[in-house]
C-alpha cells in the first residue's frame, strides 16, 4: 500500500487522541491504538520534524537489557525481547515486514567492589525469579569466556546472554510508522505550539499554523522535549535533554568473541557493533542540554573513554575512531525511569516520557500501555501505575538501582 506525502495541514478539526511527538514512543502509541480491538477512534500525530534528524530515536544505542533492579523494569524489557523477537507475527504476519535481528550477547556489568558486588547479587535473585537468565561470575569464570578483559580489580561481574544486546531499533520505528499510517493515523508535519484547558480537561491543540484542533486525549510523547508540552496545559514533568555521546572505532586486533555490552567501573560502557565497536556514556560534568546542542567534545574522547577502554580491553589501546555523535536522553530528574499515566488532575493529558536512555527497549510495553490507557482508563496486560505521575507530584523517587 503506497502512503500519501505527509501534509501540514490536518484533514479534521477534531480527532480522538493527539499524539504530540511522532518518533519511536509516538509511533509506538500510534500503532498499538490501532491495532487494540477496542478503540477505533481517530489518531492524529504531530511531529515538528519528518526527518527525525535531531530526536532522541535518531541517536539512539538501540539496546534492550532485564538487568535491572525493579520488577516492572525487567518484565517491560521481557516483553520487548519478545515483541523484537516476533515482530512480523505481532504486525498481523505480513510478509513485508521485515525480521528484526536481536544481538543476544548480553550486558556485563562488571564490579570493582564488594558492595556493588552486592547490588549485582541482589538484582540478580530478582531477575532470576522472573526467568532472566542472568548469571553472576566470578574473575575467573569472566576470563575463561571471555580472555580479552583485564580483570584488575574487579570482583565479579552480572552478565545475562539471553535476549539482552542490541536490535535493530531503526526497522521498529519504520514501521510501526508505515503501519499506524495504513490503518488509519494522520501523521502531520507541524508543531503543537499551545492548548486550551477548561479546568480538568485539555480542549484543543492550536499548531504552528494557525490551526485549533479539538482532543479527546492528548498524549505526551515530546521526548526531551516534554516539559515543554506540558507545560502549554498548565502542567510540569521534571524532564530535560541530557548529553549522550557515542564514539564507533575499529579495532586493530581482532577479539576471539563478541565483546558484551559491558558497563566499566568508570562510568563508560562499551560493546561489539558488527564491524565496529561502539563505546559511550555521560560526560563528567551533565547540566542540561540546549534543546538544540548537538555539539560534541571531542576531548572526552581522549580523556575520558579511551583511557577506560584501553585498560578494560588491552587491545583496545589500537583503535581509530570511525564515527561519533552526540544524542539526548529524555531524563527524568526525579529518578530516571519512565513516567506513563494520564495527570493526576488532568486526566485526559496522559505522559510517557522521561525515559533515560531506557526508551527503545521499553518502546512496545509503553505503546501497549498508552493504549489501554485511552481504550479501557486503565492498564491491563502488565500494570504501569508504579512508573504513574502520582510520585511525580509526591516528589517520591522510584528508584531503580540499575541506571546506566
């Protein structure tokens, strides 16, 4: 089915839900509305950007990990294995969607003392009982699977090899946007510059070109930018763009195996990409970001992330730099996990934003969420609320221990 051209200019004035934000959380919302037996109301996307040049999607590591520390975090990334893993059946089984390859060498997190040894142990009992397969081992069962590590100072690591990697986000993304569009989703090239509000209820959407729009349920999906949707209802959500940077190097020495995803003591994370290896993480010093800052300090590179890799991996002391960028982590100040749910008083203004990083891999389980949210008013299949806006305004952290 060929798609029309995106137009700015929206065919209704009126339409049942409006997603503000169209990259990879939007779509995902889109999507899954459209194919919930329950709801066939009206979808209007809007995005400011068609070419998603500067999202967050566009910049993204694209990986999926269950090692975490929180119940819900690691049965939103289980069901993200399995959407990835099953993608053309979960898309009706067309046979022009693509397979989405899922990279299962897993995360390493690798500790240098004994109290974060504990922190790993303790998360690894709770994945275990959720049917991760993650595995804690000691400094010499690390070095008989994997000898290319220098393994000074650590004391053991966590390390799950079975849907844990990387995917091919990208592919996702493409097509839950060409899916949403066949069944029905008007994707518009526009910006959502202001709304109306009559006391608990968001009226309308007014976009950049004038247009007022009336809406049943606004979503959300601004990425680093949620604040400032929110706040044209009114609202607030501790959400801001923070600096991520990537660096791709080829390496002179060819490892024995894949190199996991693996998170140093320092900070730095670093992993096998095909050809390529792929290495990243926070600068030392994180203020946020100009919504427009892009701009990259090519000085980490040098200073921060190479000396870290180089020690942790020896042959990586050889390596030139093929590729770098910089991307924004939607991050939540309160406590860097996701925020989906309608507003505690505002209840047809519904969240999911302030990912973190964790965006991609929780994409399905969010998508499917939002839309039992606008279909039913509540969750169904797995139960968000705890990742609700009700903590936000309580200013009560859900903390989760395994924050990368």
């Amino acid at each position: 089915m060929k798609l029309p051209p995106l137009s700015s200019e929206p065919k209704h004035s009126s339409y049942d839900v409006v997603i503000v934000g169209g990259a990879m959380i939007g779509s995902s919302a889109a999507w899954f509305l459209t194919d919930n037996p329950d709801f066939n109301g009206s979808v209007l996307v809007v995005e400011r950007d068609p070419s998603y040049e500067w999202c967050s999607t566009a910049h993204t590591n694209s990986c999926i990990r269950q090692q975490f520390s929180n119940e819900i975090n690691v049965r939103i990334s289980q069901y993200g294995a399995e959407f990835v893993k099953n993608f053309r059946d979960f898309l009706g089984g067309d046979p022009d969607v693509p397979d989405v390859p899922l990279h299962s060498y897993g995360y390493m997190y690798l500790a240098d003392t004994e109290e974060f040894g504990a922190v790993l142990r303790e998360n690894q009992k709770i994945q275990a009982d959720l049917g991760a397969g993650t595995r804690i081992l000691s400094p010499e069962e690390i070095a008989k699977d994997y000898p290319f590590y220098n393994l000074d100072g650590i004391v053991l690591a966590s390390h799950n090899p079975i849907d844990e990697g990387y995917f091919e986000g990208s592919t996702m993304f493409d097509w839950w946007r060409r899916k949403a569009r066949q069944n029905g989703v008007e994707y518009l090239t526009n910006e959502v510059v202001a709304m109306t509000r009559d006391g608990d209820k968001v009226q309308s959407v007014t976009l950049k070109t004038g247009e007022v729009i009336s809406a049943g349920t606004v979503i959300n999906a601004s990425g680093p930018r949620a604040v400032l949707t929110a706040r044209m209802a009114g609202l607030e959500v501790p959400v801001e763009p923070r600096r991520r940077y990537t660096f791709i190097f080829d390496c002179e020495t060819e490892l024995p195996r894949a190199l996991p995803l693996t998170i140093d003591p320092s900070g730095v994370h670093m992993r096998d990409d095909g050809q390529y290896f792929l290495c990243g993480g926070p600068p030392d010093d994180d203020p946020a970001a100009d919504y427009d800052d892009f701009s990259i300090d090519h000085s980490l590179w040098e200073e921060k992330y190479w000396p870290a890799i180089a020690n942790r991996v020896p042959a990586f002391e050889r390596v030139k730099v093929v590729n770098s960028w910089v991307g924004h982590y939607a991050y939540n100040t309160l406590d860097q996990n996701a925020i989906i749910g309608p507003h505690t008083e505002v209840k047809n203004f519904i969240f999911v934003n302030g990912f973190s990083g964790h965006g991609f891999q929780q994409s399905p389980a969010m998508g499917r969420g939002v839309a039992e949210l606008v279909a039913y008013g509540e969750f169904r299949a797995l139960d968000l609320s705890p990742l609700g806006y009700e903590r936000i305004e309580r200013g009560e952290p859900f903390l989760e221990k395994a924050v990368i």
